[in-house]
C-alpha cells in the first residue's frame, strides 16, 4: 500500500516527535499495518476538516475560499485539480473513418 502524506501531515510527527518525512514512508513501505494506520489517519484527518466546515457554514465569519484553499493543498486527492482529461468523440465520424 502507497501512502502519501499531504505537506503538513508529514511535518507534524517531525516537529513533535522528530521523525522524518522520509522514515513516515519508509516505515509505510516495509509495514502494511502501519501503512494502513497512516491511510486511517489521514482519513480522519480530512473528516476532521469537512466536519468543521459543515459546522461554520453558518458562521457569518466562514471564508469557504481560505477552506477551499486548505483541502486543495492538503488533500489533493479529493480536492486537487483533476488529473485526468475527457475527450468528447463524434462516434459518428469515428465509425464512419473505419
């Protein structure tokens, strides 16, 4: 299982408990248990900040920009920019070229 670990997530376990980024991974590549904890924790991480959200929708202070901006950069998966491309065919014009 592949992990990977949005900029400030991987910061955190270094700045308090000084571990690198690269031994996250590393520990994730030779453990499947622990590649699996880190998966869960990023998972709740993110539930963690959607649920945040969905509580400060009424808040006449919610800036959903600034959030926007927060769950592109750290959950790129979900929120990033796609990374695939939809190309629209004319199956007409197709079948008619074979």
């Amino acid at each position: 299982m592949q992990v990977v670990l949005p900029q400030r997530a991987a910061g955190r376990p270094s700045k308090y408990h000084h571990v690198d980024r690269a031994s996250l991974y590393r520990w994730a590549a030779a453990h499947e248990d622990f590649a699996q904890a880190l998966a869960r924790a990023l998972t709740c991480a993110q539930a963690w900040w959607e649920d945040d959200a969905q509580q400060s929708l009424e808040s006449k202070h919610y800036q959903a920009e600034i959030w926007r901006a927060s769950m592109t950069a750290r959950f790129k998966d979900d929120y990033g920019k796609p990374t695939c491309q939809i190309h629209v065919v004319d199956l007409r014009r197709a079948l008619d070229e074979v």
